[in-house]
C-alpha cells in the first residue's frame, strides 16, 4: 500500500510539471498587453517599459517562467496588476468559496445518484429505469448556465424566496453555513451545479450496478440464501472503485470548471476570479489561478485513487 501510494505521489510530479508549463504558456496565446490597462493613453514608451520591468514582463518568456516557477513553488505567485494584492491571498480566499459550495454539490450528487442508480440497476427496464434514466440525460443534456438564468426567474424573480446573487447580505467576509440569512445566497449555485454530476454518476452507478449484478457470483450469493439487501451490498462494494473515480473526476471539474456558474451568481470564488482575471488581462492573477485550480484537479484525483485502494485492495499493484 505505501509503496503503491508513493509512486503515485511520485507520478504526479511530472504532472504538475507539464501543468505549469501549459498553465504559463497559454496565457501568452491571448491577444493584448496587460500594462495597457494601467496607463493612461498618453503613456510614453518610457513608462511601458519601465512598467513592464517592474512586473518582469520585459524579461525572455523562458526567464519569465523559471523565475515564476521558483517563487510559486515557495507559495509565492506575484501581485496583482489590478489590484496590486497578493495573488496568493486573492487565489486562496476565492478557492475557499468554491470548493464550499462544489463539495456540497458533488456529495449531494453522489447521495442521490446512489439511490436512483440502485433504483435502476435492480428494475432493468421497469418505470423506475426509465425515470431515473430520463433524470440522468436531462442532467447531463441540460447546460448549466441556462439551469442557472432559469433559476435565478423562478425562484429569485418571481417567487422572491431565494436571491439571486452575492455572498450574503454583509459580503463574503460574514458568510456563516450555520445561518439561514447568509447559507440562503448559495441554494441556488449549489443546485444549478448538482444537476450535472448527478446525471453523470447516476449512468455510472446504473451501468456499474448492472453489470455486477449479472455475474455469476452474485447468483453464488443468492444460492446461499443471502438476503437481496445483502446481495446489493456485495454489489456495490465492487461498484464503489468506479463510482468513487467518477466522483473525484466530477468534484474536479466543479472547483475546476465553475466560471459560469460563478459569474451568473456573483458568487466570489476561484470562476468569479478567472472571469475577472481574463476580462482585466491580469496576467499574475491569472496564472495563479489556473495554476492553482489544475493542481487542485491533480490532488484530488491522486486522493480519489489512494482512497480506491483502501476500498479495494484488487487495485494494489508492486
């Protein structure tokens, strides 16, 4: 198991090296100057350059990027050029806001697409295959932001019972889960980004289910007697290693992929801060935070595939 558990640490190292290198280089492909947008339009060539130097962006791209490596390896990824705070503190600050409500997303996900796909997997083609199923394509068809826009009309706009945007009445800084008056603000981005992985776990539970439940040693357990409660136990225990690697996928990609859900609810967290990265060309604060959330990815799923061993120890390998 160790041995097993530190090759994979070992593996991501390589990892997060090309992470970087992608994460670095592709903030250059984008058009524009991001000094432009502090200077006034009058600004001399002698002001650009001398802003340029200061941020380190008049230095060879290579240069840039072992310079930039170093420090972020330290914890260190510049200052913002629009608000000329720590990145760190900015990135950090806004990765807390994200993974708050995706985690919730992700395990609200996980509950119910566990139910349904029980359901399913044990009424292969009965109504309740059918409903779960329709649940699950309506999931995984509909687009979250237009999910988003619908709940926003419905329950802020003309139902009034939920608002539409914010993190509480105060701002982020008094957010509190434990008071209805502040956790109300984060109903709504947390179902418009449940519906997706619901409908993509519940496929993968159904099909893993399903399959388990046609071999033959589930048909040696129920020869023995054993209860069908018990004998969908046994399935799911050898389903848990797949449905467990969907779910670190999915987590991932809502801390990963939350920019529009974000940005539609004003919800300050790392999308929020991309969107308004990309829009300012903020170059630091924009490589921060994708560095930031691709690492997330890579940690999660190395997480999602140590835990897979402890649940099933087939999945040691020397």
């Amino acid at each position: 198991m160790w041995l097993y558990a530190a090759r994979r640490v070992l593996f991501t190292i390589p990892i997060g090296l090309g992470v970087t290198i992608i994460c670095f280089a592709l903030i250059y492909l984008a058009p524009g100057d991001p000094v432009q947008s502090l200077l006034p339009p009058d600004a001399t060539a002698n002001d650009i350059a001398q802003l340029k130097h200061y941020y380190g962006l008049d230095k060879p791209i290579p240069v840039q990027y072992i310079l930039w490596l170093g420090h972020a390896l330290t914890g260190d990824l510049g200052i913002s050029i629009q608000t000329n705070r720590p990145v760190t503190d900015e990135v950090w600050r806004a990765l807390g806001n994200t993974v708050s409500i995706a985690t919730i997303s992700a395990v609200l996900a996980m509950i119910i697409a566990l139910g349904l796909g029980i359901v399913a997997a044990t009424n292969i083609g009965g109504w309740a295959d059918r409903l779960a199923t329709a649940i699950a394509v309506f999931g995984v068809s509909v687009p979250t932001f237009w999910l988003a826009v619908v709940l926003v009309i419905v329950f802020a706009v003309q139902l009034g019972v939920l608002p539409a945007t914010g993190m509480g009445s105060k701002g982020s800084n008094t957010f509190s889960w434990f008071e209805w008056s502040e956790a109300r603000y984060a109903v709504l981005p947390i179902v418009a980004m449940t519906l997706t992985p619901l409908g993509i776990l519940m496929r993968t539970t159904r099909a893993s289910l399903a399959d388990i439940l046609s071999q033959d040693f589930i048909q040696t357990l129920r020869a023995k007697g054993l209860s069908e409660t018990a004998v969908i136990r046994h399935a799911i225990a050898n389903a848990l290693p797949q449905i467990l690697a969907m779910f670190g996928l999915q987590l991932g990609y809502l801390i990963g992929g939350s920019i529009l859900i974000e940005t539609i609810f004003t919800w300050p967290g790392t999308g929020f801060l991309l969107n308004k990265a990309i829009l300012t060309r903020d170059i630091p604060l924009l490589q921060g935070t994708i560095l930031v959330l691709a690492m997330a990815f890579v940690g999660i799923n190395l997480i999602v595939d140590l835990i897979q061993t402890l649940v099933d120890p087939r999945i040691k390998r020397i």
